[in-house]
C-alpha cells in the first residue's frame, strides 16, 4: 500500500519525514500549483477610437475597449521562462536568462584568486574536450560571491525553484566544470551544490512502489509517493546521510557529456575531507525530482542515492 505526497519545487511540504507512523496519506486537498517565477504580466490597456458625433453639444461618455491579449504572455520552450512578449524589459530578461541556461556563464581568472580549491584538472568529457573541476564555499562573499548569486538565480529560474536559505548555504559547497573559452577566459559548463546533511529516505524500487512485486515477498514496509509525475517512492524511515544535492544545473548545449556525473563524483569524493562518499552505499541525496535528474540519479548513484527535504 502507498501514500501520495506530491512534491514539487514550488509545493514543497515543509516535512516530508512522517513523524512516527509508518504511513504518511496525502491531505485530501490538492497541493498548490508549484510557483513559477513568471514575470508579471502587463496587459496591453490601449483605448480604441474615438466615436465621432455630429453635434457635440453636450460632454459625450466614450466606450474604452481593454485588448486583453493572452497570447502576448510566452513560456520559452528551451529555458522554461515565462515572460511577457512586446515588453522590451520582459524580453531583454528573457534574453539573458536564456543565454545562461545554453551557453553557461563566464569564469575569470580574476574569479579564482579567491577561495578556490581546484579538485580536478584534467576531466575528460566524451566530446574529446578537457576541463578542469573547481570547489568553492556556497557562502562565498566579494566577486565570487557575486558571481555565485547569479548561478543560484539561473538555475532557481530554471527549475522554478525558491532560493537556498542562507542556514543552507552556509553548510554547502559549490562545484563548478569549467571549459576553455578562449585564453583567458573559461566558461561554467556545470555546477553542484553539496550539501551537509544527516539524514534522507531510501529510494523504493519500482516494483515495491506499484505492489506489482514478482517475487512475491512481502514489501520491506508502507512507501510514501514523493512525485506523482515521475512516481518516485521512498521508504519513509530517515536513515543517516552525509551528502544532499539541493541544485544541480548543465547548460543545454553541455548536456550528456558526463560534466553533471563528473561533478557529482568530484562532490562525492571530496566534500568530507578524508573520506570517500559512495552513492551505491546510500551516502548520497538528491532534494527533488525533474526527470532530467532522475535519470541522472538512477544512472550515476546505480538505484543508491535516496532524498532528502532541504529545509
Ligand atoms: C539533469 C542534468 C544535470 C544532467 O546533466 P548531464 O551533464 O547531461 O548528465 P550526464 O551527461 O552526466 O548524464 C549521465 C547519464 O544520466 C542519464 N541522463 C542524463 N540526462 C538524461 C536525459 N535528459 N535523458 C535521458 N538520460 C539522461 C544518461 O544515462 C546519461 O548517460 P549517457 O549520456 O551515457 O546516456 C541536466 O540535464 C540539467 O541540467 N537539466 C536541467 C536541470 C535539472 O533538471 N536538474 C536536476 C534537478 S534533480
Ligand atoms: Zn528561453
């Protein structure tokens, strides 16, 4: 038997640990809609003509037309951001956003003589090219910081979703690829946020989730429903975890290259100093679940990586 706990982004229970009984049942009230991070939509409010008489002799009322036009309101296929077309601010928004979400943004070398530790110099990518691995505190400050707040920002459009608190940050670290560019210049191919935690849930296999078990054995125990979209179950008891994944974020053109496994192994080995994460032992968690990530998930963690709630 299983339980349905929507969880998205913009929906996000504050807990989604039960409490102590083994089965958690959704409330039967819908979740919210998850918040998108739309821009406002301006309607365009221009009178239509005026209606001529003959005789003016007394102050006429004018009929004034509202043109409300849906169609002017756009969600771009390829960054997912909502915006309002004919608005140059809107549209020069969009812009930006979506250059980032392609193409990634730049790293000087006037960015690295801060507090950067390199972790990997020489990462392989299936293309043939070579990049190198950087580390970083998420609560960087001074022209890291900055440009660190504009990565956060991406990828929370991106993935509609709400800003890492600062308690978050202050315990996570960022991993960034990094790709030549151009002689001085290289350009961020890929970022993780790692974050310290203590515990997740265990990921259920599919069969366990649907009860369609061939075995025949019993299941371990009730599971939760995490994600209606893409049916992810977990068991709900929190088992201790060391490491959560509350962002992970490959431009468009930079995707299934290995860059988003490569950081995720460079995070596994290097977030606690001395000690080797692994993801089949259940060491590693993802926060949340777009099906692009998954994927990712089931293919890099081998069926071993669990979730966790950020909060
Ligand atoms: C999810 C994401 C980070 C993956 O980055 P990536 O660098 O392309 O991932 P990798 O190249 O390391 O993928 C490793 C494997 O995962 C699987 N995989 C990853 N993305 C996949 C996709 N879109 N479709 C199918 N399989 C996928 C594949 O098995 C892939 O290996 P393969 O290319 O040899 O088949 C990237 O698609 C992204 O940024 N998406 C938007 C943001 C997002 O959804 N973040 C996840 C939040 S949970
Ligand atoms: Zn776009």
């Amino acid at each position: 038997m299983s339980s349905q706990v929507k969880r998205t982004y913009g929906s996000r229970p504050k807990t989604i640990f039960p409490p102590s009984s083994p089965i958690s049942v959704a409330s039967s009230s819908p979740p919210p809609a998850p918040m998108k991070r739309s821009l406002l939509f301006v309607p365009n409010s221009r009178p239509t003509k005026r209606i001529k008489l003959s005789k003016p002799k007394q102050k006429t009322l004018v009929q004034l037309h509202f043109c409300i036009d849906k169609s002017t309101l756009q969600k771009c296929s390829k960054c997912d951001m909502s915006y309002t077309k004919g608005v140059e601010e809107d549209e020069a928004l969009h812009r930006t956003h979506c250059l980032k979400v392609k193409k990634g943004m730049e790293w000087g070398r006037e960015e690295e003589k801060e507090e950067v530790l390199e972790v990997e110099s020489m990462a392989l990518l299936k293309s043939g090219k070579k990049g190198r691995i950087v580390c970083v505190r998420a609560d960087a400050t001074g022209k890291i910081g900055a440009k660190l707040n504009t990565i956060y920002n991406m990828m929370d459009t991106a993935l509609s979703a709400p800003p890492l608190s600062p308690a978050i940050l202050n315990k996570s670290k960022v991993y960034l690829f990094l790709l030549p560019a151009s002689t001085s210049k290289e350009r961020i191919a890929g970022c993780v946020v790692g974050q310290q935690i203590t515990t997740a849930m265990e990921v259920a296999p599919l069969a366990d989730s649907t009860g369609s078990d061939d075995t025949k054995e019993e299941p371990r125990s009730p599971v939760v429903l995490i994600d209606s979209s893409s049916g992810v179950f977990c068991y709900p008891k929190p088992l201790p975890t060391s490491l959560g994944i509350p962002r992970i974020f490959v431009p468009s053109t930079d995707r299934r290259q290995g860059i988003a496994s490569k950081l995720l192994s460079a995070a596994a080995a290097t977030f606690i100093h001395g000690c080797r994460l692994d993801p089949k032992q259940g060491h590693v968690a993802f926060s949340q679940t777009t099906g692009d990530g998954l994927v990712l998930m089931r293919e890099w963690g081998g069926g071993g990586v669990r979730i966790y709630d950020e909060d």
